[in-house]
C-alpha cells in the first residue's frame, strides 16, 4: 500500500535520511523504531507531504505522492498523528474531531465515525465540551489519534504515541491501535521509541539508525536479535 524507495531528505546542509526504502502492505501495523534524531519523524513527515524529498520515491496505493502537497496526501486517504499531538488547545473536543472531518462530506459517515470513536475511546465522550488544552497527555493522544480517524484514511501514521502518557493509559491506547487494525482494517506504519511495546504490536518492523535502514524484519525475528535487544530493549 506504501512504498519508500531511496529517498532522501535534507534539512539545509543537514542530510536527515540517506536512501531509505521501506514497504507497508494493506491490513498491516508495520513499526519503524530507533534512537533520537535517527530520522523516524522525517520519515512521516516526508511521506504525508509536510517536508519535500531531495530524490526518491514515495508511492501509496499505487499513486505517486513524491512531493505532493499534506492537504492532497490527505484527501487520497492517508492520515498522520504527530508527534506531540498537537491538538487545537483553545478548541474543544468535538471540536476538533470536526476539525478531522473537515474533507469529508458524507454527514451519515462522519456521525457513524464519531460514534465509533466515542465507543472506542470513552473519555473523549466525557470530556465532549471540554477544551482540548485541560485534558491529560494520554486523554489528547486518543483525541489526536480519533481527530485523524474523522478524516476516513485507509492508512493511518502514528508518531510517538506513547511520549509523556502513563503507563496504564499508553496500555490502553495501544490495545485500541490494535483493534482498530484487527476491526476497520486500517493500515498503520508506527513509529515509537518504546522499542518492546512497538514490536509486540506489529507485524513487521524497520530499524532506523541515523537516517539509513539497519535492519528489517518480521517483529519476532528484530525482538530476538542480538543487535536490537542490546540496543533497544534493555539486553
């Protein structure tokens, strides 16, 4: 469904990705783990149209997206959560979940998405009028994570879903990540540096180290190498 071929992304001077290739197929959670500063972030970021590749190529669904502007990357069907969450702080709730929904025309679809998501994360619900700003690190990661699911992607880029939550609510929202995939069908292409919980949710996964592809393989396979345990998982 996605294909990275040698791309290359610079910051200036500053050369991020060196020739980086990697592949995510349809109904899969495929993780792309590694230090910081190892270019994880660029990754998405050059994917879903926000920085503009040096060389390369970048294919989803069979489309040529190298280059193409976030807001048509978007309308094609492939949804990004950033790092941080970035949530409309002074917006509320429902709110900005509209937010996620502004392309999408279809007022049943769109009501149908919103039910889901209230069912799948309760708190958004609860807290529906609140602003978005006063809620906790994990209650605007669901928010962050339910305003992309508004937008009807088919592939769906999380980056850093556990940074500043605790450790109950990262379980939580984890579990829903999965069933998302396991229930809608949704792709998902994972970064995160909680190298054990990202490779215990994926398939496949990719080791990113300083801008180039280390290693790559099934999740089982990277979790027992000696390279990665050393380095990412504690020994």
């Amino acid at each position: 469904m996605l294909k990275v071929q040698d791309l290359h992304v610079a910051y200036g001077a500053i050369n991020a990705l060196h020739g980086v290739s990697l592949e995510v197929g349809e109904g899969e959670i495929v993780t792309l783990i590694g230090g910081n500063g190892a270019g994880k972030s660029t990754m998405l970021r050059a994917v879903s149209g926000l920085v503009r590749p040096r060389s390369g190529r970048i294919t989803f669904a069979g489309r040529d997206i190298t280059g193409l502007p976030a807001h048509e990357v978007v309308r094609l069907g492939l949804g990004h959560v950033p790092e941080g969450r970035m949530v409309f702080a002074n917006l509320t709730v429902a709110e900005n979940l509209a937010m996620g929904a502004y392309l999408v025309h279809d007022r049943a679809r769109t009501a149908a998405t919103l039910d889901f998501l209230f069912a799948t994360f309760p708190r958004l619900k609860e807290r529906e009028r609140q602003a978005a700003g006063t809620l906790s690190g994990g209650e605007q990661q669901m928010l962050a994570i339910g305003r992309a699911l508004m937008g009807q992607p088919r592939f769906l880029m999380l980056d850093e879903p556990s940074l500043g939550i605790a450790p109950l609510l990262v379980k939580t929202i984890f579990a829903q990540i999965r069933a998302i995939n396991r229930d809608r069908g949704l792709t998902i292409l994972l970064v995160e540096q909680n190298a054990n919980l990202a490779l215990e949710t994926a398939g496949r996964g990719y080791v990113l180290e300083t801008g180039r592809i280390a290693l790559a393989g099934d999740a089982a396979r990277l979790r027992a190498d000696p390279q990665v345990r050393s380095a990412y998982l504690g020994g």
